[in-house]
C-alpha cells in the first residue's frame, strides 16, 4: 500500500490549521467584545430609551462611565430628567459631581424644581453649595414660598416668657411670635433662627424698659412690635422678618418695690454696723479711762504712803513738835466729821491712813 499521498496530504491539512490559527484567535476576541458590548448595551438600554425619548441627553457611554466611576447612574437618570421636565437645565456632569461630594441629589434637585415652579430664582450651582454647607435646601425653599412661625422665647429652652421691667419698677412676661421667610441668597453664611430668636428677645425686653408706666404696654402690646421692627433685626442673617406679634402678655412682680426694700434693709444692716463700731469704740474708751484712773489712783495711794514717813522725817529732824502733830490730827478728825454730817459717805482713805501714822518717838 502506498502511505505517502496520505502523509502528503496530512501535512496539507497542518499546515493549512496553522495560518489560520491567528484568524481564528482574533475572530474569537471580537466575538467576545461584541457579546460583552452587547451585554452593555441592552443592560443600559431601556434607561438610555428613556433619556432619548425625554430630551434628558444622556449617551450610553455616559451611563458607562458613571457605572465604572461608581455613580448611581439610575438615580442620576431620573433626577435628570426630572430637571428637564421641570425646564431647569442642568449638565449631567454637574449632577455627577454634586453625588460624588456626597451631596444630596434628590433633595438639591427636588428644591431647584420647587424654586423653579414658585418664581424663585434658584440656580443649581447655588443649591449645590448651600446642600453641601449642611443646610436644607428644600426646607429652605418651602420657607421662602410658605413663611415659618418662630416662638420666641424657644420654649424647648426651658424659659416661657421674656422678662422686661418698665420704668414704674412693674415687671412684664411676654411671649411673641416671629414669622420669617427664607433668603436664599444669604443662605450660605447668613445667621440661623437661634440669632433670630436672640435678638427679637432683646429687643422686646429692650422696648418694656423703655415704657413709663407698665398700663401703656397692657393697653397697646403693638408698640413692643413697633419698636422691635424698627431695629433690622434680620441683617446678617438668613431669614427676613415678615412680622412680630405679641401672643401673650402678663404682669410679674414688683421689682421696684422689691429693690427698694432691699435697699433699705442694706442701709439698716450698714447703719447697723457703724452703730456698732461706734460703740465699741466708746466701750474701749471707757476702760481705757477707768485703767487711767485706776493708774491715778494707784499714784495717789502711793502718794498718801509716803505722807506718815515723812512726818516720822519731821519728828526726828525737829522741824515739827507734838502739839503741831496732834493739831493736824484733830484738822483730820474735823474734815472727816464734815463730809460725814454733808452725806459723804464712809471715811476716806486719809483717815485710814490717819490710823496707820506712827507716833513719834
């Protein structure tokens, strides 16, 4: 049998597989890159119908793109379309890049439509700054269309009235109500209803201090209103006060009488004290005086000791006899017997020493 025509034609054959082996790896690659494009396509397809049938523009490589930049693409689809339905034009890369700075798109998108529908001029790159400055943009704009009551004192504070004392000494409890609507454009920056509530509160208690009489205030609560409007309390912050009104209004304590009363209990407590320091000072003058008597005294005693020795003294010298000692003797004896008969009291001390005096040798 003959083997070489089959061996030439298996070489034929081999040959043949291996010029078309890169044909077929490459025709293996598009086939698989078309099978995964259309895998894309038909996953992206029924949004991108509907982004074409709305006028959103939204290419199905832009659904591609956000799909590998880990975007919520069907969320951004809606809220894009739902801009565009409303007539607010928005890029869709400015959706994008408001969800990837952790903003909220819903809510940032739900206002731009609520501004839009109210005549309010609110563009998105606005609403996208005071969303992502923490503030809530929607409630924000719900404000501006509809105005919010604010209770003033805040009566989660724990105080429910305002205090005023009027000029008369009355105290004033008052409480009002402040009615605001929002700025969107001081929104960014602008202070937060705590301002508002701090300066109206001032400005209330400011306008009871200025009344004469507490009646004026009871029969016209409006001038508390008046006189706080006319200060600009919303400058500076993010809210325009539409109106103050004054919802309740009572009569407190009499403060003036009060700080009279202490004022006068003060001044008897000073008098008081200067009293007493008044008498303890003529209390240590006195024993100051009684121990300079006592020391006089003392003097004295001394004094009137000497007296028998210097008579002694006199005897021995001779300056004195015995009748000019027992004449100064019975002088003593009649002095002593004239106080006594004039209600002196007892004998003195001369007659005790009179006793005591020695005789002379």
């Amino acid at each position: 049998m003959n083997v070489y025509p089959l061996l030439a034609q298996g070489e034929k054959i081999g040959a043949f597989n291996s010029a078309n082996l890169p044909w077929l790896i490459g025709g293996g690659i598009v086939l698989l890159l078309g099978l995964f494009f259309l895998i894309i396509f038909f996953s992206f397809l029924r949004l991108w119908i509907q982004c074409f049938l709305t006028g959103a523009k939204i290419s199905i490589w832009d659904l591609v793109g956000m799909k590998l930049r880990n975007v919520d693409y069907p969320m951004i689809v809606r809220q894009k379309i739902a801009l565009v339905q409303a007539g607010v034009k928005v890029n869709t890369q400015d959706l994008e890049a408001h969800y990837l700075s952790r903003g909220d798109v819903p809510r940032t998108a739900a206002s731009v439509i609520a501004a839009q529908k109210a005549g309010i001029d609110l563009p998105w790159r606005i609403a996208a700054a005071i969303d992502l400055a923490g503030r809530n943009v929607l409630d924000a704009v719900r404000t501006s269309v509809y105005p919010k009551v604010i209770d003033c004192p805040d009566p989660a504070k724990g105080r429910p009235t305002l205090d005023g004392v009027c000029k008369d000494g009355i105290q004033l409890k008052a409480r009002a109500r402040v009615t605001v609507r929002t700025r969107l454009d001081r929104l960014v920056g602008g202070a937060t209803e705590e301002t508002i509530i701090a300066r109206v509160g001032e400005g209330i208690v400011k306008a009871i201090g200025s009344a004469e009489h507490y009646a004026e205030v009871l029969a016209n609560p409006n001038l508390i209103s008046q006189a706080v409007l006319k200060n600009s309390l919303d400058s500076q912050t993010a809210f325009e006060i539409v109106s103050i009104d004054v919802a309740e209004i009572d009569v407190g304590a009499n403060i003036g009488a009060e700080l009279q009363a202490n004022r006068a209990a003060t001044d008897l407590r000073v008098a008081q004290a200067q009293a007493e320091t008044r008498r303890a000072t003529a209390v240590a003058y006195e024993q100051e005086m009684r121990a300079k008597v006592e020391e006089n005294r003392a003097k004295l005693i001394l004094a009137e000791a000497e007296i028998p020795m210097s008579i002694a003294g006199a005897f021995r010298d001779g300056h004195i006899g015995v009748l000019d000692y027992y004449n100064l003797k019975n002088l003593q004896s009649d002095t002593e017997m004239r106080n006594a008969l004039a209600g002196g009291g007892s004998r003195g001390s001369s007659g005790d020493n009179r006793n005591n005096t020695p005789m002379p040798s």
